[in-house]
C-alpha cells in the first residue's frame, strides 16, 4: 500500500470513528422541529438566512455568540440558542422512541 493509498484509508476512517452519541444538526433540526419553530424548513436554510456558514457544531462555536443569539431569536420563536439547542434535544428521544 502507498502512503498516499495509507493516507487516504486514514482519511476515511477518521470520517467514520463520529461519536456514535453525536447526531448530526441536519438530524437534530430536522425539518419538522425547524417548520414547527420557526420560518425555515431547514437548519442549512436557517443558518444561510443569517449568512453563517454552519455544517457542524465546530462552527457554530466559532460565530459569535451575540450574533447567533441575535439570529436566532429573530428568526425562530426561541430566545437564544441554547434554548433552541435544550428543546430540539429534549424532542428527540420522542421521534426516535
């Protein structure tokens, strides 16, 4: 096997190793959750609407915290993002049970 061959195997399982408590956002605020709390059908919608480009939680900790706030209550019925964040964890387990 080549290191280029060894690198890209690497690559690939490092992709897969996720926590496998870890659920995506695209899971997390799925379209339902999304329609219910705010004017969005999608977490990638919601986020281009405020011109943030989020794909994963990493990046949701590098924006800003007052501007993520801001955009979130300005553009679902949830005062900041932790709320949005306790509430689309806590109806989780009811859409997977």
């Amino acid at each position: 096997m080549s290191f280029d061959e060894l690198l890209k195997d690497l690559q690939g399982q490092k992709s897969i190793q996720e926590d496998p408590n870890h659920i995506s956002l695209d899971e997390l605020f799925n379209e339902s959750f999304m329609s219910k709390h705010s004017t969005c059908k999608s977490f990638e919608e919601f986020s281009e609407k405020g011109n943030f480009q989020i794909k994963t939680r990493e990046d949701i900790a590098n924006v800003l915290e007052e501007l993520w706030d801001r955009h979130v209550a300005r553009e679902t019925n949830f005062a900041n993002w932790q709320s949005m964040l306790d509430t689309a964890n806590a109806e989780l387990p009811a859409k997977k049970g």
